[in-house]
C-alpha cells in the first residue's frame, strides 16, 4: 500500500483540500479523505485530478508528423496524406516501432495522458508475421509505465463491395482466421496483465467485409473495447451510399448491435437520425480535433450529440499534436467557429466549458478504453496527473476556474506529476527513461529520413 496526501484534488464532490489517500497494490484506490491532519508516505504540492485516456493512436505516425505539409494537388485532402502514410508503413520494423511509441508515449505521459488506445494495423511484413509489431507496442507501453487497451485492427479489402488490398495495404491485411489467431495470441500474452489489456477494432465498413464483421464479433478471444474508423470523409459516405443506399453509421446500426462497449472514431459527417442512433445506444465517439482539422475532415456535430446524453472521448490519432489541452480547447473552438457563438459545449449542471468538456471526456474516455478510471474516488484506478499551482497559467486562480485556465489559458504545460495506478511515472515533469528513449527514437528517425528522398 502506498499513501499521499495531495495539497488539492478534484473529487466527485468537487475540490478539496489536503486530500488523503490510500492506493492499494493493485494501483486502486482504497481510502480518501479530505482536509487530513496526519502524514502520508508522500507529499504532492499541487492540484490533483484524474487522468486523460487517449482513445484513438496510431503510434507510427509519429514518425511522420509534419512531413505532409506541402502542396501535392489543388484537392490535398485525407487522401492524398495517405500516399506518405503509405510510403512510412513499408519500412518500419518490429525495433523501429518499439522506439517511436516509446518516445510517442512518454510524450503522452507528460502531456497527461494515462493510457493509449492504439488502434493498430501495422502488422505483417516480409520478415515478420504479426505477432511481433503488436509485441513491440505492448513492450513500449511496459517500458514506458502507460496503460494500454491494444486495438488489433482487421483491415481486409480496399474499398466497399470488396476490392482487393493494393500492394502498399498489403501490410494491414488478414484473413479473419488469422486475425482471429492473432487476437488469441496476443489476449494469451496480455491476459492478467494491470495495465494493459484487449480489445478488437474494425478498420473502417470500407476495409471489412460485413460477414468478416459478424465472424469476429462471434467468435473473437478479445472481452474489451471494440473501435472502429467510421463517416471520417464525405467521400467515405458517398462511397457507402453507392455501395448499400445507406449511410455508414446509419448501415452499421441496422446491421449490428451497437452497445456501449463500441466506440466510433469520428464519426464527423452524421444526419439527425444518426445522432440520435448513437446516444441512444450508448456508445462512445471518439474525437480526435487536431487530426481532423489536419487532414481536413470537418466538424462533429458537438452540440446536438451531447445534448441528447451522446458520449464523447479524445484521441491524439496521427500526433500531429499530443496535447489533451489542445483537442479539448479545439473541440470547443471549432464548435465556436462554427456556430458564431462562444461556450459552446456546456451542461445543465456545469456553466464552465473547460469543466464540462474535461468531465465529459474523462467519463467517455474510461468507458471507451476499458480502465476503470475517470475519477479521483474509492475503487478506481490511482490514474491522477497534478497540476502546477505555481505555473504562471494558474497562479491564483479560484477552484471554480483551474479547469477552464488549464485548458484555455496557453500552451505551456503545467502537469508536472503523473500517477498511473499508483505509480509516479513522470515527477517534476520528468520521466526517468526519457534521455535513453529519445536517443532510441533519434536513431530510428534518422534510419527512416532516406525513405523520404
């Protein structure tokens, strides 16, 4: 057992002071208790609040963030990104992997994120079968000290009404019994693991036939989360309308039943009767506002969706950024633009955007990734990050405001502890692997800069 005592946490009754707690062996909380007189093993200066999960990566990407920010067409768009995407996933080994998402989740660490959903599809190469890319994302997620909810990712066809994979896509592909095969490898190597677990992901309804669809919801080894990519692009919609005469979302909740242990990534281009689909049934969509401003996708309906009890979750998807302030406060400032209006995404009970938007968040963020987090409270998981009070961002600041300064007041991180069940992984905004990660990664990149000439 371990004890701290934290100067301020935010807890379910809002914010307290010289907060108590016991976190047991397990990394989960077993005893809180506010405005405490006695001592504690530890000692943290600071506001305490629960962690981020980021539902939504694709760790190899990092290796190429910034690099398409040229002009290819007059029509640049998420599809001619994929050219470059396409170009990196050919090379990148079982070793090369481990040291981007080492250094990828290191900088998610930091950025206040307690666990990754890596939805993953670099799998086969000519020297390696599978097995040892995802190997290498559970190794960097062990080293690294943050939680994992790995997403194999079944990707078979290039298109809807099933055109085959292009030479370039043959990396992603399996046949559903081998990817059904992989799945219960990886369940056999991850099972009892504390921080880290499985779920199952589909990459998209354009590169997975229905019937591979139903086969693997039948028959898959995987109990956690299931992701999939989903109405990302208008072409996407287009594509499907030809295909079926429906729309993705609207062809996904007539053909399966869509519960709360989905999540649907994007999601952004919706009618009215998906919205509504979608919060009906409980599921999570998962937003990820940097990547969809980068490549372009447009804007989710924020406002209706969550008006009607919709959840919601963040994810950084390609790295362009890895910063939860930064989706949080490009959620809303979309929403803004759009609108023409400010303070956009509030609730009945909560009139502070910054507030509403990180509890949102945080409750979509544990149902969609499968932690048992999201909160500072009794039987969760001590996945707490700690705020600097002596940052120049929030210096001063009044209980009511810390949420709405953290997200909204600048660039500069002000995170400065990070706890993951229990576990001091970044003091003083340090992680102590750091140096001998990032030389790793420098070295990888540095292998990688040819493929670009």
């Amino acid at each position: 057992m371990q004890t701290f005592i934290f100067s301020k946490a935010l807890l379910k009754s809002g914010w307290a002071n010289n907060v108590y707690i016991e976190i047991n062996d397990l990394g989960n909380i077993d005893k809180i208790t506010s405005d405490y007189k006695g001592q504690a093993e530890n000692h943290v200066v600071g506001y305490a609040m629960p962690g981020m999960n980021n539902v939504h990566s694709h760790a190899f990407q990092r290796a190429m963030a910034g690099l398409a920010e040229y002009s290819t067409s007059q029509s640049d768009s998420f599809w001619t990104w994929r050219d470059l995407m396409y170009r990196f996933a050919q090379v990148i080994t079982p070793g090369d992997l481990k040291s981007i998402a080492a250094q990828l989740y290191i900088e998610m660490l930091k950025a206040g994120y307690v666990s990754v959903g890596e939805f993953h599809y670099l799998h086969n190469s000519e020297h390696n079968t599978g097995d040892e890319m995802s190997h290498a994302i559970m190794s960097a997620a062990d080293q690294t000290g943050l939680g994992l909810c790995h997403l194999p990712v079944l990707y078979m066809i290039a298109g809807f009404g099933g055109l085959a994979l292009n030479e370039k896509q043959k990396r992603f592909g399996h046949g559903v019994d081998k990817y059904l095969k992989l799945i219960e490898n990886l369940n056999t190597k991850i099972m009892g693991q504390n921080n880290q677990h499985l779920g199952m992901a589909f990459h998209s309804l354009r590169a997975v036939p229905p019937e591979a669809i139903k086969l693997c919801l039948k028959d898959s080894k995987a109990s956690g989360p299931i992701h999939i990519h989903i109405s990302e692009q208008m072409q996407e919609v287009n594509d499907c309308l030809d295909w079926s005469g429906m729309r993705p979302v609207e062809w996904l909740y007539k053909h399966e039943d869509v519960n709360e242990k989905w999540c649907l990534i994007h999601a952004t281009h919706l009618n009215d009767d998906e919205v509504s689909s979608i919060a009906k049934s409980g599921a999570v969509v998962g937003l990820c506002p940097t990547t969809e401003a980068n490549l372009g996708d447009g804007l989710f309906p924020l406002k209706p969706f969550l008006g009607q009890g919709g959840k919601i979750a963040i994810g950084s998807d390609s790295h362009v950024s890895i910063s939860m302030i930064e989706e949080l406060r490009l959620l809303e400032y979309g929403q803004r633009l759009k609108s023409q209006r400010r303070n956009v995404a509030t609730g009945k009970n909560d009139i502070h955007t910054g507030s509403y938007l990180f509890h949102e968040n945080l409750k979509g963020g544990a149902q969609a990734s499968g932690f048992n987090n999201g909160s500072i409270e009794v039987g969760k998981r001590a996945d707490i990050i700690v705020l600097d009070q002596a940052s120049p961002l929030l210096v001063g600041t009044p209980d009511r405001n810390i949420i709405d300064r953290f997200i909204f007041s600048g660039n500069v991180n002000p995170i400065k502890h990070v706890l993951v069940a229990g576990k001091m992984i970044i003091s003083e905004y340090h992680h102590p692997l750091e140096e001998q990660i990032t030389a790793e990664f420098s070295v990888t990149m540095k292998r990688l800069q040819k493929y670009l000439d």
